[in-house]
C-alpha cells in the first residue's frame, strides 16, 4: 500500500513537549520546525529544532492560540505535517480542520471526533446512548446561573464544576454549598475562557476519596483500535496531577480488563484514530464511571512507554502517513512498573501558587538505568506568567512498584532548580509517605496530608544550612581578598571578637559566629547550638564540609547576597542581611498586596469605594492559574496603583486602603 511520507513537521508547542516530539521526529529522520513566541526566542526547544519561526507576542491567545500564524509557519517552511503536543490548540476542531484545508497532516484524530469528544459536555450526551457509566451530572446547553443552580441543587452538594473545553484543572471548582455556586461560576467560566477560548461549564457530582483511572488507547484508519493499559493519575492537586503511574495498585485483573475494555467500547463508538485517553473515576467500593475523552497525547504518556516499550509519537506519526498499527492487542505487554513526577515551578507553602524569575542553575542527575528526564528548562532560563509552570518530569521505571518510587526519589534529590520555587520537596515527601508507599491514595490525598507533605526544614538543619552558607561566604571572600596568602582572612594581631555574619534562613533571621581552630577547622556558634565544620572541599557550584566528623555537600548557587542551597531534607534560600538593619516606614497592613506573580486580571473596585473584609478587589492570572484578592479588613480604596494588563511582581502593593473617617454620632 502507498502511503504518503511526513519529511518535515512543525510542533506547535513550546518547552518540555516540543523537545520530546522533536527527539522522536530526529530518530525517524524526520525534520522539524519550532514555533516561538517573543517570551520563547531563546528556549532550548527553537535551538534544537531545524527550523525556528515567530508566531507573536508573549501571551498565549497571540501566539501557540494563534490558528493563522501556526499555519502560515508551517506554510514559509514547507511542513507537511502540524504536531499538537498537549495544551494550547491539541484538542481544538478549528485547528485540525484548518490544518487539513492547508494540505498539512494534522497529527491527531480528525477534527470531527475532537468536536465531539472536545466539549465534555456534548461527549457526555453521545456515550450516555452507548450504556457507559457516566457520572451524574449535568451537560445542558442551557448556561444561565439560574440553571446551575437549579442543577447543582439536584445533583446534590458537593459539586464540581468543569470546563466543558478543557483538562489540567482549569475552569474546576469543587462547590461544597449553594453559597459557594454564584463566585465559583462566575471564575471557573472566566479561566476556562482564557485558557480554551469556551466558557461552557459541566456540572458533575463529586465523588470524594475517588481515584482516577485513565486508559491509552490506540487507533488507525483501517479500524484497529487497541489499549495500552491504564495509568492511575489520583495524587493531584488543584484538580492537575502531579504523580502518575502505570500499571495502578488499586486495580485487580478483573477490574482492570472490564474498565479497559469500557475504554475501547467509547474509542469504537466515536471511531478514535491516532494516541488518546479515556477517563475514568473509580469509586472507594470498586465502581467506575467515564467522566472524558482526551483527544490529544497526555503528559504522562511517558510511563506506558516505559512499561510497554512503544513510543506513542512515533506510532502517532505512522498513523497520520496512513500505516496501520504493526502489532495486534495479544502482542502488546507491560513489563514492571513506571511512575512520574511533574516537577513546576510553584510554592506548595503559598497554596501551590505559581512562582516566576530566572532560573539560575538547572542540574538533572546524570544518565542511570531506568530513569528519563522530559525537560524544557535549562540554566538562565527565564520562566514567566504567560505559560503552565511545569518545567520538568521525571520518570522512573523498575522491576516492581516499590523499586520504580525508590529510584523516582533519588532523581529528584539530584536535582537542582535555584533562584525558582519548585514543588521538588513536596514530591520527594509525597514518595516517603507511607499511606503512599502502600497505595492507599486518591484525588484527595494531598489535602488530607497537606502538613506531612509541605513541612518547612527542621530547626536544626535550618542551623546546619546557616553554618555551611556563612563558610562558603567565608571561603569565596578568602579566595577573592587581596591578602597575603598565608595569613588567614580573619587573622588579626590585637585581641578581636570572634567574626560573625547575619543571615536569613527561607526567611528566619540567624547570627552565625565562628572561630579559628585551626587552619581550615572552625567551632561554630549559632545561639546555643555550637559544632566542629571544616571545610572539605569548595567550589562556586558548592561546598563540602566536615560537621562534627561527618562530611555533607550542599549544592550552592550565589547571586549577589543570595544563596539558593540544597539541604538533606530540601531547599532553602539564604540571604546575607546587612550588619545594621535599615529602618524604614511601614506599609499600611490593609493595602493589598500581589501575593504571587501574575497579570492582572480584572479590577472589582474603584477608587473613593467603602470595602469590607472579605470582599474581592483584584483578580490575578498567573500560568493559567487565577487567584482573587480580596480585603484583609474594612476601609476607604484610596488608590488603586495598577491597570488590566499590567505585570505585577510578589509583595508589589496593588491597592492602596485607608481607615473609614465616619464617626458615631449620639442622638
């Protein structure tokens, strides 16, 4: 049979998913092309393609949402063929049909079942003729606040709103009462607007302590359809996974066959071509329920080729040239067990909120069996508000369960991400817990052991931390200073009290005093906490030292008076504080400050407005995440110092509020 040959495919997607469908395309032989917004021009997926074009500005509705200037790359550079990726236009109609108007291979299912299985809401009313369990819920046309109340009631609290367009968790709200439905609306609409270009909502009863249950299925154009087992996806939060793994620990082989082939029966019924993804929830007692179709490669397809030793990509491509599947559903096996982490650039102490700003230093451990690293970030990378904070993952793979977590963990303490909050800690914690460990999980897992998994740096090793910072300061002036070279830096012929420095620990405040033992052995002194360090090693990058006789490294990267350090039980950030404190004028405690990076949204107040605690005065948008601001307590908005649109920095005060000036009158 003659098929047609993909030579050139342009990936319309930016970071850790273009570099991987580009690495796929180079062992096919197959050229690529990247796209790039003004935010991307330096981003290591345009460097490793063959071909790089600009497509727009920073935000993403300029740019990677930008239909015709996609199009017209692809066009300048002769590519036969568009790779989605995940997000932006991966599960978009319109983008797959204009693609197949321009003579270029859509790498996907046809936009018709996109259509229907891109809206939840209309994939819910096609498979409920089918017999598949669904989630009760509702998927009406009808939008009006009053018939999502009238709904929600019926469905019984608690409820859970849902893009209709989308996944990743935006556009979700889990609305415990009435109360709650007019504000959850209102935003959950607002982000899926931004995020999908669609406003529509679902309505689904929320099923607590669920697990959720994803099936890859396979299909081509002769009519094969195949499953490559199931992921289980449940260790999530803000709605978006974090960890996933394949095969699940909660599935028995019974369980497993029925819910895959419930799988296969909604691909057959909407005649699914190319990689995609059936959803399931899965009850505490053992029921499962279809909740959506994702039409698109996930981000954690790399776990199922790691147990199945496919490469979805590859397979994808071969289905867009016309090819059919080249083995059969007998001949496809999973061989141990692989799990992944999504490490983002976020502050799981500060609700998970996005972080932003130069990533300094970018080290992943080096290459060991089993491990794969799909990454878009490098050092000097500068990561802003306009795209999802994920930055890596990381995917271990071993004989069993308890070998795949165990190595999964020693890959993420290797690695180093300075000058960005990461969720590399919370992860780390989450592959030490127990309940974890033995599979007891599910969608709630997170808030349920919130404190166990966000815990701040002991005390202790605060002080340790706070030691081995004031001896690389230390050892760097005494590598700079202009002295004798055999005279130490702090030697001085008249009696002089010990040298000491002030330091702030992830923001708590440390006098560290030390003296000279000897050569290169110092007694440290932080309160009443005194230890033996001699620095064993030392380098810009870092610093061994000998505490007490037991020798540690910690990873250090220095920007002027701060060091972002890698202590045995996480990262931290220490600043060098001036000898004398400055003293300044206090800021207002009820002016409104932004509490992480972002744009701003929208305004809800005006200048000359009486306010109340509580009440919401600025939205933020940040990496498609939205978070209201609201008033920490009754007053006057005096001034409101920045516009819709603007870019705003953590701590940048937003509105100014003063006192009320009424006073109590007697009659």
């Amino acid at each position: 049979m003659n098929t047609p040959r993909i030579e050139k495919i342009l990936i319309a997607n930016r970071g850790e998913i273009a570099l991987r469908v580009m690495r796929t395309c180079r062992k096919m032989g197959i050229s690529t092309v990247a796209v790039f917004s003004d935010a991307d021009v330096r981003s290591p997926h345009v460097r490793f393609a063959d071909e790089a074009v600009r497509i727009g500005p920073a935000p993403s509705t300029e740019s990677y949402l930008n239909i015709s200037a996609i199009i017209e790359a692809a066009r300048r550079t002769r590519a036969s063929a568009i790779h989605p990726g995940y997000g932006f236009l991966s599960e978009n109609a319109d983008f797959a049909k204009a693609c197949r108007a321009a003579g270029i291979f859509f790498i996907g299912p046809g936009e018709e079942v996109i259509r229907k299985m891109g809206l939840k809401t209309t994939a819910r009313r096609l498979l409920a003729e089918t017999g598949v369990p669904l989630v009760p819920g509702y998927d009406g046309e009808d939008q009006s606040v009053s018939t999502l109340h009238k709904q929600a009631r019926e469905i019984g609290f608690p409820v859970l709103i849902k893009a209709s367009a989308g996944g990743g968790g935006k556009g979700m709200r889990i609305v415990a009462a009435a109360a709650q439905l007019d504000s959850s609306i209102e935003s959950a609409k607002r982000e899926a607007a931004k995020a999908f270009g669609n406003d529509t909502l679902l309505l689904e009863k929320y099923i607590e302590r669920a697990r959720h249950i994803e099936v890859q299925i396979l299909g081509d154009s002769q009519g094969n359809l195949l499953h490559l087992f199931e992921r289980e996806c449940s260790i999530q939060r803000r709605h978006q996974k974090v960890i996933e793994e394949s095969p699940s620990p909660a599935l028995p082989p019974g369980l497993r066959e029925r819910i895959c082939e419930t799988a296969l029966s909604v691909g057959r019924a909407i005649g699914y071509t190319s990689a995609g993804t059936v959803e399931f929830i899965l009850t505490p007692p053992g029921e499962f329920f279809f909740i959506e179709v994702n039409t698109r490669l996930q981000v954690e397809h790399p776990i199922t080729e790691m147990t199945t030793g496919l490469d979805l990509v590859e397979l994808q491509i071969m289905i867009a040239e016309g090819h059919p599947i080249p083995f059969s559903q007998g001949e496809i096996h999973q061989t141990g067990h692989a799990v992944e982490a999504r490490l983002y650039a976020e502050d799981p102490l500060n609700d998970f909120r996005p972080a932003t700003g130069a990533c300094h230093t970018c080290q992943f451990p080096p290459a060991i069996e089993g491990i794969r690293i799909d990454s878009g970030i490098e050092s000097g990378a500068e990561v802003g508000v306009y795209y999802d904070p994920m930055l890596a993952k990381l995917i271990a793979h071993g004989p069993d369960r308890n070998q795949a977590l165990r190595k999964l963990e020693h890959a993420l303490r290797g690695t180093t991400i300075h000058g960005l909050r990461t969720n590399r800690d919370f992860l780390v914690r989450m592959l030490e817990h127990q309940d974890f460990r033995s599979g007891e999980i599910h969608t709630e897992f997170v808030s349920e052991h919130l404190e166990d998994l966000i815990r701040r740096i002991s005390p202790d090793e605060v002080k340790l931390g706070a030691a081995a910072a004031a001896l690389f300061l230390h050892q760097t002036l005494e590598r700079d200073a202009q002295v004798l070279p055999n005279i130490p830096l702090d030697y001085r012929n008249n009696p002089y009290r010990d040298p000491s420095i002030r330091l702030s620990v992830d923001g708590e405040a440390i006098e560290v005093i030390w003296k000279r033992l000897a050569d290169r052995r110092f007694l440290i002194s932080i309160g009443d906490w005194q230890v033996e360090a001699e620095p064993v090693e030392f380098a810009p990058s870092g610093i061994r030292v000998s505490f007490d006789g037991v020798q540690r490294f910690f990873r250090v990267t220095q920007i002027d008076d701060r060091l972002f350090m890698d202590l045995p039980s996480g990262a931290c950030e220490v600043v060098r504080l001036p000898r004398y404190p400055i003293h300044s004028a206090l800021a207002e405690q009820a002016d409104a400050s932004a509490p992480m990076p972002g744009v701003v949204s929208k305004i809800l107040v005006a200048v000359g407005q009486e306010i109340h605690a509580g009440e919401p005065l600025i939205i933020l948008e940040a990496m498609k995440m939205e978070q209201t601001l609201i008033a920490a307590t009754d007053g006057i908005v005096e001034a409101i110092l920045v516009k819709q649109g603007d870019v705003v920095a953590p701590g940048d005060v937003l509105v100014h509020i003063g006192a009320t000036n009424s006073t109590d009158e007697g009659e």
